[in-house]
C-alpha cells in the first residue's frame, strides 16, 4: 500500500502545479514531468488531489486521488485529473509471469468485436456501391491542364472523390471528373445537386452525370470491374490481423480498468451516474514509445451540472482537449500511421477528410498536430451511446475497451456486436477498435437503467 | 405552408458559418429559435478548442443549457420547444445530442454524405429506436447551395482569395416542407 513515497514525498501541493506526474505499472515506477518552464528558485510543486479514497474489500487494492471538480466549466489548470494509483495491485493476474509474452486470443481479458465496414460487402460478390456525379468531356486535350488548374482553384478538389482518378481517356475522348452529384438522402429529392458552370473558355460538353464507383479498389478484380466504369485508386488493405498484445499490456489494461471501476463507484457514490472512461498514458514498452504521457478521466456529470449530455466519454474528451490546449510540452508527436490506425483502415480511407468538422486547418496539419485519441485506448464502463460513439470518431480514437454493454442505447454494437455500430458505418472516414471486458468481479456498482445513454 | 421565416433564420446560420470560415474552421453555423425568437446562435470551434467534438450544434446547447432563464429547471427534455436551423446535415454525434435534448424540429441546409446522422448517413433522429428520447423530423434544402459554397471556399486551400465559382440558379430556396414520414419510407 503505497501512495507516491520517496521523491514525490518531496513535492509540496499546488492548485497550480509546475510539476506533473504518472504512474507507470511495468516499471512501478512514478514519472514525474514539468508542465511549464521552471525558473531558478521556483519550488517544484504537485497536485495532491482534493480527496483520497479506497477500494472496498474484494476489489484490488488502490488508491486514486480523484479531482473533486470534474465538471468542465471549472477552471482547471493542470488540465487532467492525475491519477495516484498504488503501485502495489496485488489482484493483478497479469503481473504474474514473462511480461514479454505474447497472449493468445483467449488469456486476453477481454474479448475483440471485428468492425467489419458495411463496404466490405463489395468484395464478395463483384458488384459495388457507386455514386453519381457531374463530368465533362474535353475534346481539346490542349486544354486539359487548364481546366485541371481552374478546378483546383475553384475548390473541386474535393476528398469524395479521392478514390478516383480524375481523368479518363477512351479512345481519343478525355472525360473530366467534376464533382460529386448525389443528393440521395431521405429528405431531398432525387435530382442531382447543381452542376459546375465551366468558363467559356474552356472547350467542353456541358456537364452531364454519371455513376461511378463510391469506394477505391480493395483487390486485383476490383480494380478491373470498378475501372471499367470509371479509372479507380487500387488501396488494399492491411492484413486485418489483430494486435498483439503482451502480458506486461494486459496488465496495464487490468490497472486501467480497476482504476475506471473505482472513478465509476466513486461517480455513484457522490450521486452521479456510476459510469466512468480512463485514457491511461500510453502503454510503454520496446515497441510502443507511448504517445501520452498523462492519464485522464472523467465521469458522468449530467446530474451535478444539470446538463444532460454531460457523459463521461464528452467530459474526458474535453479534458484532454483542454490540456493539449494549454500544456506547452510537446505532446503533440507526429503520428506513426502504423500505430495509430487500426490495421483495417485502408490507406485510402484514412486520408478521406469530411465535410464537417474533423479537420484541422491545412495550417494545423503542416504544424503536425494530430487529432486529439489518434492511437490512444480508451476505456470506458458502459458502451457509449450514439453522440459519445460518433464523439471518438470525430476524435480519432483507436481502440475502446468497455465493461458494460448497453444494448438499447449504445452506439458501438452492444453485447451481441450486432446493434447500432457507428465505427462501423460504410460512409465514416475512421474505423476504432471495438473490446469486451471480461467481467471478472461483482459490478454492483455499475448498475444503471438499461435506457440511459452512457 | 410556405413560412418566410425559414429563409431568415436560416440567413443568420449562414452569417454564423461565415465567421467560422474567417475563423480558418470549417464553416458550419446554428441557430437555435425558442417562440419566433433565435436563443442562441453558434458556429464550429473545432481548431479553436483542439477539440474535434465542438460543433456548432454542441456549442449552442451549452449556451442554452448554462443560461437559467433559458433553463430556469433541469427537466429531461430541455428542448422540445426549441427549432433548430444548422447549415449542414446534423453529424451522427449532434443529431444524438439533440435527440437526448428532446429537440422539436431541424431544418438544414446541405447533406451531410460523410457523417450525416439526420438521414444521410444513420437516421438518428427517426430511423433509431430508442426507449426514452422522441424522435424529430429533421428537412434539409434550406439556403443549400450558400452551405455548399461556403465549404467548397473552406476546403479551396491553394488560393484563399480566388473568386468563388457561381452555382447555376436552378434552385430556389425550398419553401414547402416536405412530409417526412414519407420520405423516410423509400430509403
Ligand atoms: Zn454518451
Ligand atoms: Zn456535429
């Protein structure tokens, strides 16, 4: 039973700390960072933590000092509840044995649900989804280069179209892509959406539609059926082999969720709901270099702060927004592609941006900051319902690992893996990982009505 | 039942959505009417925030929420006499947000083909069941092509201050509501 002994005896407390830590679970050892340049003679303070509290019997044997303001309107300056966790957790099974193992599928402690894209159903049987859109053809094939500049200029560019070439050449006869024409939504009518006036300089048809392929081609005969239509990306995917994942992992995924478990019962103690979701630094080892330093988490506020959307997944996202925002160390590495995207994402798809809201200005891409969970785990309770779902979409997460399903309510498969699935959606630019903990011990504590949205 | 007073909201969503693309977000902007009267207006502050969950939508909800003399009392639907006017189709996550909220109706400008939760991508307001939030109807058309226009200079990125290509005025503003329980069936 420990609680930050040795050097971190050594920090005073500070509501403004200068100083920073977290607990690494495979070296039992506590990092300790400054958040902000240290003048000469300035005292190294941390932040305590407002209030201690413990495990019950049968529950591994932990303390956390919690925040006592979790609501984010608060001013919050260390921008993350830090976790103090003891570094002793002798329930731990995963602390037992070789950490550099490699576990098989089934001495994992949870279970992974394959989120299979809605699209992967172009594969089996030759045919493919397609989309309409607006062309032109271009006799003069002087005047091509001109009108691929005035395109760009005029913004066509646009990333839909990504999986496509955007000349064709049959014969003597150059086709020119435009741009997208398909309105096909329940509400609006099926006329397509307005075509592009093309300057009169330009010799050209009138622009005119047509179907083309909706998603690049994944293999050999794709690229053949779908190129016959319209000139089509060849993007194949990665293998869709799951990660491995070691013993000394598993362990660190066993502290996350006995550290959540606690924030959730505590959640619930104090009248919230008891739903909770922990992002934990990074998992650290030869491999894996951790892309974050600093645990968050969060739980459900929506009672306290009158708010009803104040879910614990929304509430650790802006925590971790919030820090980002104001730590001035360099948090923000350049992703590695090959760490951050699940292995199902094509290449293709992870460069697809959307029309709304995920993207950063070109001038915050070229600064190398990245979205704020790219290849971050989260973990969480209760399945999230649709929002908090779409909410780690929009934030790039790369994998969840969740407690409790919630089957009427929740937005990432539920407990069959079959329900509404929002990484799942054919249309959705990022795919994340889907896990089920394995429950291990009494929940009682995370008991909530089956229709809330968690 | 044409009603003017869509066009006007909706021009104040689009001056919203206006001030994000100054603002180098991606333009999307909201208004949200209570009794003939807008209770907040807000726009997408992703970039600002570094957080991609902030839309415009979200935005306006706090206001709203945080405001006692908009939300004198927390009751479970907070919204249900409150319109919505956005310029583009909901995402799945705010067509969620304001399904939880209770809200009474939306009318949007554009489709939202990538992450639209009001139909094009997942039918969050109608489609999906769930066992406590009302479902509501959600009409997209209204100052479509402004929407449109405002994104296609967003994502312009070589030359900012290139002119702007016009649309062909073949459509005009929708006026008439279209029925949605019959739109939905054919989907
Ligand atoms: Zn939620
Ligand atoms: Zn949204």
């Amino acid at each position: 039973m420990a609680l930050a002994l040795g050097l971190g005896s050594l920090f005073n407390h500070s509501d403004n700390p200068n100083v920073q830590f977290s607990i690494d679970t495979s070296t039992e050892s506590i990092r300790y960072t400054t958040t902000r340049r240290i003048e000469a003679d300035e005292e190294l303070c941390i932040f305590y933590g407002h209030k201690l509290w413990f495990h019950l019997a049968g529950q591994p044997s932990s303390a956390v000092a919690l925040r006592e303001k979790d609501g984010y309107e608060n001013d919050d300056s260390l921008g993350g509840l830090d976790i103090l966790q003891d570094i002793y957790c002798g329930s731990n099974p995963f602390k037992d044995g070789d950490p550099s193992d490699i576990l098989q599928e089934n001495e994992l402690p949870f279970e992974r649900i394959r989120v299979i894209p809605e699209d992967d159903s172009d594969d089996i049987d030759g045919a493919f989804r397609t989309i309409l859109t607006w062309v032109v053809d271009v006799p003069d094939p002087r005047s091509i280069t001109d009108l691929l500049k005035w395109m760009k200029s005029a913004g066509l560019e646009t990333p839909e179209l990504q999986h496509l070439k955007r000349i064709r050449r049959v014969d003597s006869l150059t086709t020119i892509l435009l741009a997208t024409a398909s309105t096909s939504t329940p509400h609006s009518s099926s006329s397509p959406a307005p075509s592009i006036p093309i300057p009169a300089n330009f010799l050209t048809s009138e622009p005119y539609t047509l179907e083309v392929p909706a998603s690049a081609a994944l293999t050999i005969p794709q690229v053949k059926a779908k190129s016959a239509m319209w000139p089509t990306i060849y993007a194949p995917k990665r293998k869709g082999e799951p990660e491995k994942w070691t013993r000394a992992k598993a362990a660190w995924a066993w502290d996350a969720v006995s550290t959540m478990i606690g924030a959730a019962e505590e959640a619930g103690k104090l009248g919230e709901l008891p739903i909770a979701s922990y992002v934990p630094a990074s998992f650290v080892d030869s491999s894996n270099h951790g892309e974050m330093t600093q645990s968050f988490v969060a739980y459900d506020t929506r009672r306290t702060s009158a708010h009803p959307l104040r879910h614990s997944v929304m509430n650790v996202v802006r925590k971790i927004a919030d820090w980002r925002a104001s730590s001035s160390t360099p948090s923000l590495r350049s992703p590695d592609p090959e760490l951050s995207d699940p292995t199902w994402v094509t290449s293709a798809s992870s460069q697809i941006v959307s029309i709304e809201n995920t993207l950063p200005p070109p001038a915050a891409q070229r600064n190398g900051s990245h979205y704020l969970l790219t290849s971050l785990t989260l973990f969480t309770t209760h399945e999230p319902c649709v929002m908090c779902s779409m909410a780690l979409l929009h934030s790039r997460v790369k994998e969840i690992i969740v407690v409790v399903p919630m089957d009427k309510t929740g937005g990432c498969g539920g407990s069959s893996g079959k329900g509404t699935c929002v990484p799942r959606l054919k249309a959705v630019n990022h795919r994340f990982g889907i896990a089920g903990w394995k429950i291990d011990r009494e929940m009682d504590g995370l008991t909530i009505d089956e229709d809330v949205d968690a | 039942m044409a009603n003017p007073q869509h066009e006007k909201w909706m021009a104040r969503a689009i001056s919203m959505a206006e001030e994000a693309l100054e603002a180098n977000e991606v333009p999307v902007g909201c208004v949200f009417v209570r009794n003939g009267t807008i209770i907040a207006e807000a726009r997408n502050r992703t970039n600002e925030l570094r957080n991609a969950t902030r839309h415009a939508e979200l935005e306006a909800i706090d206001s709203i929420l945080s405001d006692p003399l908009l939300t004198p009392q927390q009751i479970q639907h907070p919204l249900s006499e409150t319109i919505l006017y956005v310029t583009v189709e909901p995402c799945i996550m705010c067509a969620s947000a304001l399904r939880q909220t209770g809200i009474k109706e939306v009318f949007f400008g554009c489709e939202n083909e990538r992450f639209g939760g009001c139909g094009s991508v997942l039918g969050v307001n109608q489609e999906l069941s769930h066992p406590n939030h009302p479902s509501y109807p959600a009409v997209g058309g209204y100052g479509r092509e402004a929407a449109i226009m405002l994104l296609r200079r967003f994502y312009m990125t070589e030359n900012q201050n290139a002119p702007v290509p016009k649309l062909k005025a073949n459509r005009v503003l929708k006026t008439e509501i279209p029925k949605q329980a019959d739109g939905k069936s054919d989907s």
